[in-house]
C-alpha cells in the first residue's frame, strides 16, 4: 500500500485517451489536484476511432460540453447504428441500431411477439419496428417529442483530442513537451518519476499511461501480463486513410465484410473515414491496401497508413500507482466502436475510486475485476459477427465461422437459438436489443418464444404489431433529413 497522500497526477500521452483522462479529472475532481500531461509532437497518435455509440453523452454531460458547439468543432455527423454488409453472406446486409426495437413486457422482450407474428405471417422485417433503425435507412434525424433517438457520433478524432485539450488546460492543467527516455521507480516498485530527453524529471504520485500500444509505463516499466485473443479475433492489421466526401454524410457507420476482413467507412461534414481490417496470414499489407483504395470514392487526402495490432487487454490495467488507458490497456478492434467507450469507463472509474490517500490492493483489485468483465463482454459481442457467418467463399471466412469460442458466448447463442431469450449481464455495454438485433442479422431463427405471447389471440397480435410500426412512422414524420439537420444545428468550422 502507497500511504503517501495522492495529489500529483501525471498523464504519459496525449491523443484521445490522454486528454479526455486531463480534462475529466482536472474538471471533476481536480481542486486539490495537480494534473501534468507529457506528450511529444514527434510521436503521432493512432487517431483513426472516429465512431461512437451512445454511452459516449456520460462523460459529455458531467463536463458540461455543449452538443453542438462540439459537434461544429469535430466535423461531427450523427451515428444512429451500424449498417453490417456481407458479413452473413455476399449481397445481404442488417443494421445494428441503437436503442429498441418494438415495446418489450416484465417477462418477455419485443423479439418473442415478433417470432409468433412471424410465425403467423404478420409480423414485418423486425427493422420496421425500430426507429433509430429506419431513421438512418431513411437518411433522417432530428429530436422528436416525447421520446427522442438514441444516437451517438461520428468525429474527427484528432480535433476532438484538440477540443479536449483546451477544456482541459482550461481547467489548469499543465502539458510538458517532450520524450520519455527513463521511468524512475521506488524500491517498492512504484513509478516515482519520469526523466525527459530534455532532462527535466517529472515526478508524480499516480501516473495514467495513454502511451498506446508501446505501453510505455504499464507494459515496459511495470510488466503488466498481456492477455492474447488472436485465437478468437484472427485480425491483426488495420489501414486507414482519409478521402473527399462525394456525397451527403449519412447517419450511421458502414461496416464491409472483405475476402481476409472488414472495411470501415465513416462519414464526418468535412471528408470520410476509410479504413481495412484485416488478417496478415490471409492478405499482404500492399494487397490489403489496394483493396481498400479499391473501395473509396473521392479523393485521397492522406497517404495510407498500416497499423499492427494485437487483440487483447491486460487483465490488471491498474498495476501499482499505474492505470493504464486506451490502447496501453488493451484492444478490441472497431467494430462496434467502443474504443472511446473503454477508455471512458477507465476514466469514470478512476474518478468513482481515486485514491486520495493512497493506493490500496483492494481498489486495485475492483478497477481491475470491472474492466476486465466489461473488455470480456465487447470481446465476446465481436466474436460473435464473425463466427456466425455463412460464408465460404475464402479461406479467413471459413476459418471464423470453424473456430472454437468462449463458453460465455456459446452459451448466450445456444440460449437464444433454444428459446429466443437474451438477458443482458451485469456490465455489458450491449443491451438485450443489440444482442437480438447481431442474432437475428447473422442468420440465428430461434425455435421457440415464450409463451406469454400465446396470452394474445392473432388479432390482439396484429394489432399490437401495427401499434409498434405506427409509432415508428409517427416518429419519423417529425426528423428532418440528416444534412438539413447537421447545417442547421452543428454546421462545422473551418
């Protein structure tokens, strides 16, 4: 235990991850704190995570950040979902929607009335009955009375690290400019200090590693175990550039099943995200990249970047008086965009137990518990699209769909195949529609639904079925289309 009163916070790195942990704790909790954030122009951030989903607005609100002066700063669009193209299958598609999809009841959730009307022929695609779901097909957005859109964003990662920054120097926060050449620890193994390149050391009580992938404190310094999941999500390179938009942004992100991965496509006011996932033993860097450039339309504005990747995360991402953040605590791919979501919940859990005086194992241990578990479930809800897919049209594909998977997520599907059930766990960031909603798109027809539903003859079914698409439609007479909205409420700055 560090019986040492905490009052020196030092931050290792900037980006996303390393301002938004300044800026958080400075606003929140900071009065009686020194916050110090070290990063250096001559290291670049990764800065492609330009999608999120709606648990972003958490962090948002406690700051105080004003929706549109935010999105007008970032180039911001809205993101009601994500559209999943052949990933079941070459030509088919599904949306992965926020928020819910038809009216569930205490016992039984929207899916089981559905099956039975399904079953009946009179039920329609289960889509119809989500409104942020025929919000994005129809191109729309706005904010309806009296039940408005979950939604979140699409942004420019590297103004929204801008953004972060100022709120947080704002605040007091003091940013030093430079290298990292050594760390300095304490007999008992804790970080003491840093020393620059300039030789200025930098002393702290409790640091926060945002040093990405290198690690620099928790993995090089502290040795903190890496957890490996290559065996399960077999991708191991992304490339991302940027081009021109040729078209109007449209409200959700664009997720594109490739022969070896995925292509990503996000667009913002200003241009477009592009991006492959992919897998180096089934593709080469430069046929992976000509097959992206393949796939983009306008401009080129960047010159394609690869970055390696391994998915994992390190199961004690609190190590001494070290929390690591983003991409030094761990990695997921993007796929369902909780890259910032992961790095916020760091946040708020280091605020919800900072350790004022003085680290403790037991905080240790809880911080660690509950990032793990949540890493956990996203780790399992990506696996998922990939290992129920009916493609064998490549070698990659016919490996996903043949691989072994977590008993956690062998269990969750057997369970809706079985019965059409999905309860969300305790920590899952993906809620019972979000589970359904993946299922069902990559092909699963459970066998049965619950009975409750029989308690409605098919006339009272019908009826509630068309009750649920008419709020839909009521819904969607009051959005105005996306573009309109983003020029009129977010129009981005120069």
């Amino acid at each position: 235990m560090t019986t040492n009163t905490i009052r020196n916070i030092v931050i290792v790195g900037g980006g996303t991850a390393g301002w938004m942990a300044a800026a958080s704790i400075a606003a929140l909790i900071g009065r009686n704190l020194h916050v110090t954030l070290i990063e250096s122009d001559e290291i670049g951030t990764i800065g492609v995570g330009e999608a999120t989903i709606p648990t972003f607005f958490a962090l948002h609100q406690l700051l105080k950040i004003d929706e549109a002066d935010f999105l007008s700063e970032v180039h911001g669009s809205i993101k009601l979902g994500i559209c999943f193209e052949n990933w079941r299958a070459l030509d088919e598609s599904y949306i992965h929607a926020f928020g819910y999809t038809g009216q569930s009841c205490w016992a039984a959730g929207f899916q089981h009335f559905w099956l039975k009307g399904q079953h009946l022929k009179i039920s329609k695609e289960y889509g119809k009955y989500s409104p942020e779901l025929m919000a994005a097909k129809t191109g729309k957005f706005g904010f309806p009375k009296p039940q408005p859109l979950n939604y979140a964003y699409h942004i420019d990662a590297s103004r929204y690290a801008k953004y972060l920054r100022k709120l947080a120097e704002q605040q007091g926060v003091q940013r030093i400019e430079g290298r990292i050449e050594t760390v300095n620890q304490l007999p008992n193994g804790d970080i003491a200090s840093v020393q620059l390149s300039s030789g200025n050391i930098i002393s702290g009580d409790l640091f926060i590693d945002c040093s990405g992938f290198s690690g620099l404190l928790i993995d090089k310094t502290l040795h903190s175990p890496f957890e490996d999941w290559s065996h399960w999500l077999p991708c191991d390179r992304a490339i991302a550039v940027q081009t021109s938009s040729t078209e109007p942004p449209i409200p959700y992100t664009r997720s594109i099943a490739r022969d070896f991965g995925w292509q990503w496509r996000i667009p913002l006011q200003s241009r477009t995200g592009n991006g492959l996932v992919f897998s180096s033993k089934f593709a080469s860097d430069d046929e992976a990249t000509n097959t992206l450039l393949a796939n983009v339309s306008g401009d080129v504005l960047i010159e394609p970047r690869v970055i390696p990747f391994r998915t994992g995360q390190r199961p004690a991402q609190w190590t001494k008086n070290c929390i690591a953040l983003g991409l030094a605590a761990g990695f997921l791919e993007p796929l369902e965009s909780t890259s910032i979501h992961l790095i916020q919940r760091g946040i708020i859990r280091l605020m919800q137990m900072f350790p004022y005086g003085g680290v403790t194992q037991a905080d240790q241990d809880e911080f660690n518990s509950q990032m793990s578990q949540e890493y956990n479930f996203i780790r399992d809800f990506i696996i998922m699209h990939y290992h129920l897919t009916e493609r064998t049209d490549s070698e990659f594909w016919k490996r996903c769909q043949s691989m072994d998977i977590p008993d956690s997520l062998s269990h969750r599907l057997d369970l809706f195949k079985e019965t059409g059930r999905v309860f969300q766990a305790e920590g899952d960031v993906f809620g019972e529609n979000s589970w359904t909603q993946v299922m069902l798109g990559q092909g699963i027809k459970p066998k049965s639904y619950h009975p409750i539903v029989d308690m409605m003859n098919e006339e009272e079914l019908f009826q509630f079925l068309a009750h649920q698409e008419n709020k839909v439609t009521h819904l969607l007479s009051q959005l105005s289309n996306h573009e309109d909205f983003l020029a009129q409420y977010c129009p981005m700055r120069p």
